[in-house]
C-alpha cells in the first residue's frame, strides 16, 4: 500500500512511467512502468477520481486506431 503523499510530493504521469516526484528535491521516483513492454505507446491523460485513485490513459505515438 501506498502511504498519501504530502503538499511536497505529487504523482505524475510521464512519457512511459508514473512517477512521485518531489517537488522540493526535483527527485522523480518510478511507481509503475506499466506499459513498459510497448514501447510505440505513451501516456497521455491522467485523473483522479473522487477516492483520488489515478486513472492514466495510453496512446500509440503515431496514433494508431485502438493501440492505447
């Protein structure tokens, strides 16, 4: 489990990864390199919702149809 993070930490979805990053620090610590097998798709959308679980969604780079 993860503990909740604080005003100094923030997660983030990046290119290929979900990240903490410490906003005091600049320190990125990976969480989740989920779709690190598919290297022709990116993260390109994230939300929380109201139980502040993170949703990301992917994308082919080159926008095929249905890769994401």
């Amino acid at each position: 489990m993860v503990e909740p993070f604080t005003k100094e930490e923030v997660v983030v979805a990046l290119e290929h990864d979900v990240c903490k990053l410490d906003l005091t620090a600049s320190i990125f610590s990976v969480l989740s390199n989920v779709e690190s097998k598919l290297i022709e798709n990116r993260f390109n959308d994230g939300k929380c919702d109201p139980l502040g679980n993170l949703w990301v969604g992917s994308m082919h780079l080159n926008q095929k149809k249905e890769q994401g």
